[in-house]
C-alpha cells in the first residue's frame, strides 16, 4: 500500500480541530460529560433529558436586539446537545421569534420540534397546526400537544389523523401548575398518547403519586415544565442558601440548576425538562444538569427533604 | 369555556416578561416622539373645553384619541406580545363609541349642578402630566415615561377626569366603566410584572369612582 502523506494544508486543518475540540466550552463538556438521554417509550428514539421551554422568554416581539439574543441562547443550547424545544401559540411571539433564531442557526438536524394546539374550536387543528409549521420555518413538528386540556377530544382525534398520515411523528397533551390531573388522568389511561406534559419539580411533587406510575405503565413520555417553579424556586435558593456540599461531593453540583433539574430528570418516569431561559450563562447550568452522576431514590429523597427544610 | 378559563391564574395571561412589555412602551416613545408636546397640548386643551362646558367636541376628540391608542400601541406592538391584545383594542375603541354615544344630544346636556371640577381636573392632570413623571422616575429614563394618547393608561386616567368635567349622570358612569376596568386591569398586569408600585391606576379608578358617588351626596347637603 503507497504510504499517504498529508498535505501541509489538511496538516494544519487537522491541528485546528483538534484544537477546537479541546478548547471550545461546548465541544469540550460534550467530550467529557456526555448529555443523559432517555428512551421516547415505544420507539427507538432517545432524547436528552434536558430541553428548552419558550414561555415568556421567547416573546420578545420585532426587537432585533432581543431576537439575536435568543439566537444566542438557542445556539449555546444545540452546541451543548439539546434537542427538543417546546412552544404555544399561546406564548405570543415566541413561535416567531424561535423561527428567526432557527432560521438563523440554519435549521440545526438535532432540533426535535414541539408545539401545541391551543383553540377552543376543535376543527381548527390542522390550520393551527400549519400556522406553527409557517412560524418555525419547519415542513414538520416532531410532537403536536393539545395545550392545557382545551377542546382535548376534537384535537387528539384530529392529531391521531395527522400522526397516522405522517403529519406528524408523535401526539401528547399539556398541563401546568396541577391543573385538571383527574381529567388528564383519565385522558392518559384512556387515549393513545406518545406524551404528555405537567408540572413537577422539588416543591410540586403531586404527580408522584398517580400520573407518574401511570405514564410509566402506560408507556408514555414525560415532559417536566416548570422545573424551577417559573423562577421563583431557583432565585429563593440562589439568594438564601449555598447549593450544600454533600449535594456538590455526591452529585456534581455546581449550582442550584444542576440540583433541581438533576432531581427532576432522575425520576424513573421523567424524559425530560425543559426549563426557559433567557441568558447564554443559565443555558450552559441548565445543560451542565443533564450529565453526570445523578441521584439515586434514596438521594432524591434527601435533596427534597433539604429543600423542604430550608 | 368557563369552566376551563378558570383553571387558568393571572399569570398566564402575561405571556412575556417585565423588560419586554416595558421595552414595548420605550419603542412607542422612541417612534413617536415628539408627538408627545401635541399630545400634552391636547390634554389641557381637553380640560379646558371639559371646564368651559363645551363637552360635545371634548369628548369627541378624546374618543378619537382612545381610537388612535388603540390603534398605534394595543393592535400593533402590543398585539405581539398578547394574544389578547385585539379584545383589549376593540374594548378600547367601545370607549371611543361610548363617549361619541354621551355626546348625543337626547336632551340638552344639563350643566344645573355644580360640576366636579377640581376632582376632574386633579385627576386629568394625574393621567396627564404626574404619571409621565413618576413612571420615567420609576423606569430611570424619560423613555419610560408612559404618556397620554400614547399609552393606554395615562390615557385612561385622563379620560375619566375629562368625564368627570364635562358629564352628569348616566353619560358620564357610561364614559367611566371601560377606563375604570383598563385602570384594574393595568394594576392586576403590573402586579404580575412586579413592578415598583402597581396599584396607581386602580387607585385613580377609586378617585374617579369616589368622585362621582360624591357629587349626589354633596348636592343633598346643599
């Protein structure tokens, strides 16, 4: 075999991305600590136990100052492995906003694309559905939500229909703040869905007890909004308390992001959360959560039990 | 519907956050400056013709003022942020008819009584020229300022003090209702955005309501 001799060109090119493999943030963490995926039960696809919520963060309207922004903050969010991004059309702009900033980073492959259907009149899914697809930029969504339970019946048949056409790849339904869990209980034991969203975090652990056991027994994926309580559990403990050193020697936690959404995401049933920010810096603690060592049940017990205390 | 609006908290019907609503409210500044001095003219313009008891053009430039806001903040930058905002406009443009409503005249607009004027005039002069003030105090910046025939709640505060002014009866509780609910509203939405002091417009509201009961009250003691 002719030995191959490199250029001095693809030399060079070489050195270079090695070197941005050792000293670039994203490529570096990606390197050491890869991102914690979980299995979409029932199918063959993973998804990284952190994603990106858009409630109010995303609204930011035509400013193009705060639209680069976003920009920012959603690429630091795919160079660190993220995928799935959730939205509404009830968030404002944030559908529109998003599509720039997607448009912007040229439509990364990884973007697992999440939305809902939020009308009260049942036969408008599919056009609501089109309008999301226009905004993003997007030919389809990955997951269509019926949002907050609104008109759930009409729309889940109507997403059923989209979903066995290909329209889309899987359907789910959405709560938040503890709203309707009996209704959305029997929904779930009831209907075929590929996801479902709610509230769970350190302080609201209701689901624990019924929808959780249920979503695992039902083969159903969990999405964790409101991981901080939207902001309020996160900014107390910022201010008041240091992230504990057992918490920080066990758990590799760094920050109180890392302690929240680590308890989160080691729960059996969770697929992941997606906390929203607004900043590049809570982005980067918000993904740093999504790898290495995470709690035990036992574990998980005591940081609520910490938390509770304070 | 009802039932499923419920379920849903104050929170949820502020889709953005605070930098955002009150960066909407500099842009409108920024955009329309220096229309502010005309807006200001008007607005003493408007007490002045509320007080001389011509109420007729008072109110109808005042309602074309309430279409104009509706207009040029609730259903164009506003309408970005708010699902809402387009309900919120045609409530607005409903005050705009409401006032062109009270100035039909059924009968001969009756100016017996002794007017309200220095509750209509302090309370105008709030919307008009204080709350400028003390919200560009508040925002750190004269871009904060929120202004008459603007911004939707100066305009409010204004609107019911040149009410008070220039109607009696049930023309000026019909003139008041929607600028009073605007002034709850607006406290409920500042409340959700913490800001520094929210409750002054509900508190204005309160003045106007306060204002208006007392005038029978003090006709009787006459």
């Amino acid at each position: 075999m002719p030995e191959v001799v490199p250029t001095r060109r693809e030399f060079l090119t070489a050195m270079g991305v090695l070197t941005a493999a050792f000293t670039l943030p994203g490529f570096s963490q990606a390197q050491s600590k890869a991102l914690l995926c979980k299995p979409i039960p029932g199918s063959n696809q993973c998804l990284p136990v952190i994603g990106m919520g858009t409630w109010q963060t995303f609204n930011v309207g035509s400013s193009a100052s705060l639209r680069q922004a976003r920009t920012l903050v959603l690429q630091k969010f795919f160079e660190l492995g993220g995928r799935m991004v959730d939205c509404s059309p009830m968030y404002g702009s944030s559908a529109d906003v998003l599509g720039y900033a997607l448009q912007q980073l040229d439509y990364p492959e990884a973007l697992f694309a999440a939305s809902k259907i939020w009308t009260s009149n049942g036969d408008a899914t599919a056009e609501q559905l089109n309008t999301q697809q226009n905004a993003w930029g997007i030919q389809r969504f990955d997951l269509m939500q019926v949002h907050n339970l609104l008109s759930w019946q009409a729309h889940l048949d109507h997403l059923m229909q989209l979903k066995a056409d290909g329209s889309i790849r899987y359907i789910g339904i959405t709560t938040s703040h503890g709203r309707r869990h009996r209704e959305l209980e029997h929904i779930m034991q009831s209907q075929p869905l590929d996801f479902v969203q709610l509230t769970y975090n350190i302080r609201d652990r209701v689901v624990e007890q019924r929808l959780l056991p249920l979503a695992r027994e039902r083969d159903i994926a969990i999405i964790a909004n409101r991981p901080y309580g939207g902001g309020g559990i996160i900014k107390t403990l910022q201010s008041r308390h240091p992230v504990p050193a057992w918490a920080r020697d066990e758990l590799d936690c760094r920050t109180w992001a890392d302690y929240l959404l680590k308890f989160i995401v080691s729960h059996n049933a969770i697929t992941c959360a997606i906390p929203a920010t607004t900043q590049v810096v809570h982005m980067q603690e918000n993904m740093a959560a999504g790898s290495g060592t995470m709690p035990d049940d036992a574990m998980r017990q005591r940081m609520a039990a910490h938390v509770a205390s304070l | 519907m009802i039932d499923q609006w419920s379920t849903y908290a104050l929170a949820d019907f502020v889709p953005y956050l605070a930098e955002v609503y009150f960066g909407l409210i500099a842009a409108a500044n920024q955009t329309y400056w220096p229309l502010h001095v005309s807006t200001l003219t008007l607005g003493l313009v408007l007490i002045w013709l509320g007080c001389s008891r011509r109420p007729r053009l008072a109110l109808g430039l005042l309602a074309a003022v309430w279409v104009w806001v509706a207009y040029s903040f609730l259903f164009t930058r506003y309408a970005e942020l708010n699902w809402a905002a387009h309900w919120l406009g045609w409530g607005i443009v409903a005050q705009a008819g409401l006032l062109l409503l009270a100035c039909i005249p059924f009968r001969r607009l009756d100016h017996s009584r002794m007017p309200a004027t220095w509750p209509g005039i302090t309370i105008a002069l709030f919307g008009l020229l204080l709350y400028p003030l003390i919200t560009a105090y508040l925002g750190s910046s004269w871009s904060a300022a929120e202004v008459f025939a603007i911004h939707p709640e100066p305009t409010a505060m204004a609107s019911m003090g040149i009410s008070l002014l220039a109607l009696r009866g049930w023309r000026l509780v019909l003139t008041l209702f929607i600028p009073i609910a605007w002034c709850l509203l607006a406290s409920l939405h500042l409340h959700v955005l913490e800001h520094a002091f929210p409750w002054m417009p509900i508190i204005v509201a309160a003045t106007a309501i306060l204002a208006t009961i007392a005038r029978p009250l003090a006709r009787d003691y006459k």
